[in-house]
C-alpha cells in the first residue's frame, strides 16, 4: 500500500539524475569496458579463456543476485547507508584490480565489485521508487536511465579499447574506481535517507510472486532478450578478435553497432506496445531473435567469422531485444503493486541467474569463438518462452 509520509528531495529533475545517474552506468560500464582486453586476460592473469569468461559471469550473476539480500537491507536499515557501502566496496574492488595478475584473487575482486555495483544499484531505483513512485518524473527518470544504459555497451567498449591501447589494460580499472570514488564524493552530503517509515519492517514475500505464471513468463521473455545481449558480448571479442583479425578499436566499434541498432529501435517500443499489446510484443520479440539465431547458424555453417555473417544477424537480435525488454517488465509486474520492490528484486535476479547459468553454459559447451551459442541460446530460449506464452494464455481462456 502506499506510504503516506512518502520522503521527497528538495533536487531539480535534472540534480537527481546528475546524482543518481552515476551508480546506473557504472554498474554496467563495469561489463563494458572491460571486453577489448578479454582475449588477452589469460595470458596476463596465467589462466584458461573459461576461468576469463568466469569474470564476466560471475559479474552478472552477483550483480542480480545481490538485490535479493541489499533490497532487503535497504528496506531495514536504509538507502543511503547501503548505497555509501555498496559505492565504497565498488570503488576499492576496481582499484584493486588494477594492481593484481592473481586469476583467484582477480575473479574475487570482480565478485567484490559487482557487490558494490549491485548494493548501489538496488539503492538507487529504492530511493527513486520511495521520491518519484506516484510522480510524473519517474518515468522521465526510468526512461533516461534506460536510454543511458543503451549507450553504455555502445560506448564501453570504445572507452576501454582507447584507454587499454594508450595505458595498458590496469587503467580500466583504475577508470572505474575512480570513477567509483567520485560519484561517491558526491553522495557523501548529498544522499538524503528517503526509506519511508512504514517501510521498516517489511519481510519480503517471494512466495506469491514465484506462484505467478504471467510474472514466470515474461521474466524468461526478459531473460531471453538480455542473456542474448549477454551471450553476444561473451563471444564478440574471441570471434572477432581471434578469428576474424579485428583490432580491438575495430572491435568496439562493431560491437557499438548493435548497441547503436538498439537504440534507434527504442523509438518505435511505443508503437510497437500500442499495436500489439504485451503479449504480441513478447511473441514477436521472440521470433525476431530466432530469426537472428537462424541467420547466425547460416553464417556460421556457409561463411567465416566477418561483419555481415555475426554482427548484422546481431542487428536483427538486437531489434527483438528491443521489442520484448519494452514489455516484459509490465507484464511480469503489474500483479504486485503492494509488493512491487521484492517482485522487482525477484525479476532482476532469476533474470542475471538465467542469464549467468544458461549462456555460460552455451558459451563453454558449444564454444565460445563461434556463432553457435549465441545462435543456441536465441533458439533454445525464445522456443521455451513461447511456450510459456501459449501456456499462459491457454489458462486465461479458461474459465475460472
């Protein structure tokens, strides 16, 4: 139920997003930034490419995960006490990764730094749920955060490939702490406590949620889309780097073309919900990835690693990406409104473990310089949320 002494900040629009904006894109430049030098990391770290590709799912997976107990702790003790630690332990993590070539001490620090990442994050849309929750501006808000977070995989990448081939591969993490300690810098005095009263001996309820097929349904929608996304990065660098001969500027600047495809798609997302509704979103998003899956197989099984046989199928990908992600969280969410911050948690987490678990496991098992565990993963995934789909909606025709 709504709170009715519902904090609010005294901050313009454009103060709160200079404010809150940082821990959003840092939580994801984190992933980003990090892909031109993945090939090499073996090498430096004295270690498989599977125990690297452990950096980048251990990440995702803690980034997810950790919601489930900081969203909690917020709601105990406090937004701001947990973004301050969650900041602070980013910062330290991503500092200390630049001085280590340790591979246990480094996959550590990269599990370290996504608990940073995921504590600030989960504070941050917290504190703009407690501000904005029945305000015009939050969806200005959750709109700018979603369109700052399209251009984090377009310009991350560059950032670190440029960064990397001037001062070495440490000094992208060296970027990021100190990137870290000043967002920190400016929240320190200018964070308010926004946690509502009524608030503070909320117990989570997952149980209801995870009864709910419409919420089971769209999460794998959400999965799909962005374990593709997740999948496509994972093998981008080997596969185009490795095989393809791609330097690592030219790398990031093909792999920003999908992100760049995805951006211009979010202008038609309206359209799309108007005309098709939420589910027909969904469906259609599904078979946009399947299509891209299919065009993926092609290239790999009749072409060699290029642009045209892995990068434009990815164009198509990222379009069906677009389409589902613009609908899925209304339809796992709009049942919770009295629970709406743990089913939020719940999303976003069995999202990261899917994601973590399911495209790792193609990327190990049907090889990580090919096309065929993103091609895997868009087909296997988008065929299992379809039948979802046709599930759920059988049951709605029933009656009651």
């Amino acid at each position: 139920m709504p709170c009715q002494n519902r904090p609010t900040w005294s901050y313009s629009l454009p103060a709160a997003l200079l404010l809150m904006a940082p821990f959003d894109i840092l939580a994801s430049l984190a992933m980003d930034i990090y892909l031109p030098v993945v090939p090499q990391m073996p090498i430096i770290l004295g270690t498989s490419p599977a125990i690297v590709q452990l950096t980048l799912s251990l990440y995702m997976l803690m980034l997810g995960l950790g919601q489930l107990l900081f969203g909690p702790l917020s709601d105990r003790f406090g937004r701001r006490p947990v973004l301050i630690g969650g900041a602070m332990l980013f910062a330290v993590s991503s500092l200390l990764l630049s001085a280590t070539t340790s591979a246990p001490a480094f996959v550590a620090l990269r599990l370290m730094q996504a608990a940073g990442a995921s504590a600030a994050l989960v504070a941050t849309f917290a504190t703009v749920r407690d501000v904005y929750g029945s305000r015009p501006e939050g969806v200005t808000i959750y709109g700018l955060f979603s369109a700052m977070l399209a251009f984090v995989p377009a310009l991350g990448p560059i950032a670190g490939a440029l960064i990397a081939g001037a001062f070495g591969w440490r000094a992208i993490f060296l970027t990021l702490g100190v990137l870290g300690l000043v967002a920190l810098a400016q929240a320190l005095p200018r964070w308010l406590e926004t946690r509502p009263a009524t608030e503070e001996n909320t117990k989570p309820a997952f149980a209801p949620i995870l009864r709910h097929g419409a919420f089971w349904t769209y999460t794998l929608g959400f999965s799909t889309a962005m374990g593709s996304f997740f999948v496509f990065f994972s093998t981008a660098p080997r596969l185009l780097i490795d095989r393809a001969g791609y330097s690592e500027l030219g790398f990031s600047l093909a792999f920003a073309t999908a992100a760049v495809v995805m951006i211009l798609t979010t202008r038609f997302a309206k359209r799309f919900t108007a005309r098709f509704g939420t589910a027909g979103c969904l469906a259609r998003g599904m078979a946009v990835l399947m299509a891209g899956g299919l065009l993926l197989a092609c290239g790999e099984t009749f072409g060699t690693p290029s642009f045209a046989t892995f990068v434009l199928p990815m164009w198509v990908i990222a379009i069906g990406i677009v389409m589902t992600a613009s609908v899925t969280a209304n339809g796992a969410l709009k049942a919770f409104d009295a629970t709406a911050g743990t089913a939020v948690a719940l999303y976003f987490s069995i999202q990261s473990l899917i994601v973590s678990l399911v495209g790792t496991g193609a990327v190990l098992l049907l090889g990580g310089d090919t096309a065929w565990p993103l091609a895997g993963y868009c087909l296997v995934m988008a065929t299992i949320t379809l039948v979802a789909l046709a599930l759920l909606r059988r049951h709605a025709r029933q009656p009651a």
